[in-house]
C-alpha cells in the first residue's frame, strides 16, 4: 500500500480514530509489561527505574492518545477549526508510536534517542494546533495552548532528568504532567459535562442547563492553578493542604450546579459526574495529606488518575466513537461494565494505596483498569478502522442546543459565535 493510500483510510479520518485505538492498545500492553518489570521478569528502565518508566508511559503514553485523539475531534466540533485528517494526523500518531517504540526499547539505545523519538509529538501537535485557534473568536480556546506547552515541558524536564541521572527531577516533572492533566480536565471537562447533562435535561424535561458563571469558572481555575504551583514548588504544607481544600470546595460548588442526579439513568453522563466526584475527592485526599492527616501523598493521584480520569475517558471515547461515526447514542453493555470495572479498579487502587496492601491487589487493580479498556477495543476497535455510516437520526446537541453531527465537512463550513461556542 502507497503511503497516499495509508493516509486516505478512515483511520486517519478524524483524530479520535488513530489515537482512541492505539491508547486503548496501549493500556493492556502497559498494564503487563508493568507487572513484568516489577516482578523482575523484563528490564524496562535500567536507569531511572521501573516505577518512573511506568508513571511516563500511564501519562504521556496512554493518557496523552487519549487527550490527544479527543482535542483533534472536539476542536472543529466546538472552536469551529478545520479537523486534522490524511498526512498531518498520521505523522502526529508516528510521532507517538516513536515514542513508545523508544521506551520499550530503552535498554538497548542511548538515553538521547528515547528522548529524540518522545520528544516528536508535542512540538508539531502544538504546531498544527496554533495558528488555527489564533484565529477562533472565542479566546477562551486559547487556555488550552498553555496547557499543551506545560506537557511539552514536563516531557522534556523528565528526558533532561533522565540524561542527568536526576530520578528526583524526574519524578517533579511526572508530577507537573499531572497537575496539567488535572487542569485541562476541569476545563474541558467542566464544559462538556454541563453541557451534555443540560441538552439530556431539556430532552427529557427535566430542566435546563446550569447557567455559566464565569467569575465561578475563573476563580476556580486560580485556585487549582495555585494549588499546583504550591505543590510544585514546595510550598509550607499547610499552604498545600488549605489550597487543596479551597479547590475541593469550589469545584464541589462547580459539580452540584450541573445537577448531575437528575441524569442517573441515562447513558455515560453518570460516568463523566463520578469522574468529577472522584476529581474532587482527589482534592480532599490532597488536602488531608498535605496537612498531616493519616493519608498517603499519593492517594490523590490514584484518585484522579484512575478514577477522575479513567471514567471521564471511557464515557467520552463511547461517546465520540458513537456519535463522529455516524451512530445512534445507543451504549453497548459491554461499556456500561467496562464503567463500573473501572470503578472497582479506581476503588481498589486507592484501597491498596491508603493501606498499603499487597502488590497482588495493585495487581488486580491494573488488570481491571486494562481490562475496561480491552472492553473499549472488543466494542470500537472495528469501528474506528471502518467508514463512518451515513449521517441521519438523532443527533448530538452543543451549546445552547447547538445540533453537533460529529460532520468534519459541516464544521469547516460553519463558525459559530463565541455565545454558541459556550
């Protein structure tokens, strides 16, 4: 086949396709080849160390597909920019696959090449990205460039680290990743939440969407960004800790706005509200650490990384992988209990965590969180290789009832205002 020919298959289509399929590929290869490295029985990373190898690849291996895949499809969808399709999009997931070629091949080559291959993506990711949300009315799209420049250099913090045999710095680089990923999830996700969950009200009747309150959305956003910056730069703890507590409490405010109680019996919603749920109670698990309270530092980061961010992926990539390909929101039920497997993984990580359990039940807890996303695989892998199906029936609703196909063709032909963009 004709490198034309690979760049005009569906695959490479619309973002989500490519990276929804090699991040959820990616899970179950992590999730063994992570209990290998521990039990000794494969050499992952003879420098740093197993455990900094395995928190690079969760983050910037598996989680970024993922977020990666979803900006590309919900940009043209919500911003109103033109989608990535043919070429670009598939240099932007060889980009990616260098990168996990170069960490599992980092025994055998020279640390400067596994930083050269993981360090492709970010910079022509930003690249594409740029110059058209420059241009979209709606500055507030803008907030995601500092967002993916934070990841870019924590990335590359992380490789310089490694270079210089610095697994401290190493480890504050993945804990910068983190915190990125948390505020980018606030934000995106604090717009689609409310939004899905006010277009299933007004279609059921039960009432309309929670107004946006921007001095509520900026404030909260200070707040987590200064919570971030305390953590980051070693704040005095207590500083830390009523930061943490003063997030958990807005954005608590933020969550029960949205109502999410009165969506329980409809498809993925509750999903996206217990990843919220599982955000805040990162910020109390946070908080009761950082002030001296009988809580491992890291519970709050199996919280968000499992809970908050392992649901809110699976409800999203059901949904975008449903709706872009010209498909009924009807959820398989493989999916709704890959959902709650995805619980029980985030309940028992955070279990092995606080109590410090025995290995085989950390064991456990990533068998089930790859296992929820080999149930993505069993239910969209042929999907997302596949043409879409004609456009028809129901369709979804953006902002204010927006009507959002998913259709790459309708979105560059339309430009919303930045009262619909909302």
């Amino acid at each position: 086949m004709t490198p034309q020919r690979l760049v005009a298959l569906p695959l490479f289509a619309s973002g989500f396709r490519a990276f929804y399929l090699l991040g959820a590929l990616y899970a179950p290869l992590l999730a063994v080849g992570g209990a290998a490295a521990f039990a000794g029985v494969v050499d992952l990373g003879p420098s740093l160390g197993h455990v900094l190898w395995h928190g690079h690849e969760m983050l910037f291996g598996f989680a970024c597909a993922i977020v990666v895949g979803t900006l590309l499809t919900a940009l043209p969808s919500w911003a109103g920019i033109a989608e990535l399709q043919g070429a670009p999009l598939a240099g932007l997931a060889l980009a990616w696959l260098l990168g996990r070629i170069g960490f599992w091949a980092a025994p055998w080559l020279p640390p400067s090449v596994v930083a050269l291959a993981d360090l492709l993506l970010w910079p022509g990711l930003l690249a594409l990205l740029t110059p058209p949300l420059w241009r979209v009315p709606n500055r507030l799209y803008l907030l995601l460039l500092p967002i993916l420049l934070a990841l870019m250099a924590a990335n590359l913090a992380y490789h310089a680290a490694l270079l210089a045999g610095d697994a401290p710095g190493a480890e504050q680089a993945l804990r910068a990743a983190v915190w990125a990923l948390v505020v980018l999830y606030t934000l995106k996700g604090g717009v689609l939440t409310p939004i899905f969950t006010g277009n299933a009200l007004r279609e059921l009747g039960r009432g309309e969407q929670a107004r946006f309150l921007m001095p509520l959305e900026a404030l909260a956003l200070v707040l987590l960004v200064a919570c971030a910056v305390a953590d980051l730069a070693g704040a005095p703890h207590r500083l830390t800790g009523a930061l943490a507590l003063a997030c958990a409490l807005l954005h608590g405010i933020r969550v029960a706005r949205w109502r999410g109680w009165r969506i329980a019996d409809q498809p993925l919603l509750p999903a996206m509200h217990l990843g919220f749920a599982w955000l805040l109670l990162a910020f109390v698990l946070k908080a009761i650490a950082e002030l001296g309270g009988p809580v491992p530092e890291a519970a709050w980061l199996h919280a968000f990384t499992v809970g908050a961010l392992g649901l809110m992926m699976l409800s999203l990539m059901t949904r975008v992988s449903l709706r872009h390909t010209g498909r009924a929101l009807a959820v398989p039920r493989l999916m709704r209990a890959a959902a709650w497997v995805m619980f029980a993984a985030a309940a028992l990580r955070l279990a092995a965590t606080v109590h410090g359990l025995a290995p085989q039940v950390v064991a456990l807890a990533a068998l089930l969180w790859a296992a929820a996303f080999v149930a993505y695989l069993m239910c969209f892998a042929v999907v997302l290789v596949a043409p879409s199906l004609p456009r028809g029936g129901e369709q979804d609703s953006g902002p204010n009832g927006v009507s959002r196909s998913g259709s790459p063709e309708r979105f560059r032909s339309r430009r919303s205002s930045p009262r619909q963009q909302r």
